[in-house]
C-alpha cells in the first residue's frame, strides 16, 4: 500500500514514516458499477483516492435532474472537504464501473495531518485545483453555448493527455453531455457541425482535432455554430 500511496498527487514528497503513517490508517474498499459511494448530506466520515475505476460526483436538483461536476479516475481523491470542514458530504458519489477505493477515515488523517504539514499544504493544493476545475464549470453552463462547452471540454483533454489531436473518449458521450449541461441528442449534433466545421473529425468514441485555433476560438466567444 505504501509504493501506492507514494505515487498519488496529493501526498508527493511526504517522508517514508509519513507515508507509513498513512498506509497504516486507510483501506481498500472495493465497489461495483452503479453503487453509491456516499450520497449528498451523509456524514463525511472521511474521504476517499480512486485507486482502479472511475467516479462520477454530481448533485440533484429538486425536479430530479442531475448535474455532474467532477469524473474522477486513478489518483484522485473526492470527498476530501470533509476533512477541513468536519461537516456532511456536499454532494453524492457513485462508481462508474467496477474498481477500488482507498478510504481514509476523518479522524485518523487530522491526527496525521497536525503533525505533518506538508501533507495540509498537499491538500489544499489539491482543493484549490477542484475548486478553479469547479469554477471554470460554472462559468461554462451560465455564460457558454453547448458548442462553447464542448470545444473547451476538447481542449482540456487535449491539455491534460499531452496535447495530442485523437482523443479516445473513455466515458461514454451520455455522461459527457451531463458533465456539460445538456442531454446526448445535443451532443451528437453539435459533434456533427463541428465535424462539418472542419474544426474535428468524430467516428465513434474518436475525435481528432482537425483545427486547434478553431477550437480556441469556439471555446473562449463561447458562442454556437
């Protein structure tokens, strides 16, 4: 567990006794596809690191309608604001697939973290990371059009995978077009304008990038096609 734990964003250069001390506190726990990890408003007993699978983290609005605002693979930890605010989860998770997660629980990790504040300093880091990913979201669904999401959303990928131009969509388009604010009907029209655009080339779960500063340009008027 320790060689895992050494190698996750969120605890980088802590010391081997450090990383023991963490190894000794956290468990595997595995899940299935479909099963809710914790629900919005249950008690955050103590946060989470996807260790195989992936997490959806999304709210439910009061007309049942679901908002994604986090998809969450190998490394990533969520639920982790409980372990600041020592208050109940502010939204719901739930496995996409089948996998394990690598539970810490609250109290055990403060203790740890009061004698260690390079790992306090790892967290915030980490939490001020989600909270400009939770922003830019934000400021997506309110001020941009569905092809203005969309082109930013390609382009974050591209940033994030090493700046290729095929991207191999590893979540199905249904959960995408949620994690954008529209249903996957809009999707695939606007995948086909932009493919007609000539801004990309889509077949199947394959998109190549056919104009970057198309894209660019798309993704900051925010506009549509």
């Amino acid at each position: 567990m320790k060689s895992w734990i050494s190698t996750i964003p969120l605890f980088a250069g802590l010391s081997t006794d450090q990383l023991n001390g963490l190894a000794q506190i956290c468990e595997d726990r595995a899940v299935l596809r479909g099963e809710m990890i914790f629900s919005d408003g249950d008690e955050g007993v103590g946060f989470y690191v996807v260790k195989t699978g992936m997490v959806k983290i999304f709210k439910v609005s009061w007309d049942g309608k679901e908002q994604i605002l986090h998809l969450l693979g190998p490394g990533e930890p969520f639920g982790e604001v409980s372990v600041f605010a020592g208050d109940r989860f502010p939204a719901s998770a739930q496995a996409m697939e089948e996998g394990v997660m690598v539970f810490f629980p609250r109290e055990s990790f403060v203790s740890l973290i009061r004698g260690n504040p390079d790992l306090a300093l790892n967290l915030l880091a980490v939490l001020s990371k989600r909270l400009r990913k939770f922003t830019a979201l934000i400021e997506d669904l309110s001020l941009k059009e569905v092809p203005g999401r969309l082109a930013a959303y390609l382009l974050y990928m591209q940033e994030v995978r090493g700046g290729t131009m095929v991207l191999e969509l590893d979540i199905p388009k249904n959960l995408i077009a949620s994690l954008l604010g529209t249903i996957p009907e809009t999707l695939s029209r606007v995948l086909g304008r932009m493919d007609k655009r000539g801004l990309i080339a889509s077949e199947g779960s394959k998109i190549s990038i056919k104009d970057l500063n198309g894209l660019r340009d798309l993704a900051e008027t925010g506009g549509g096609l």
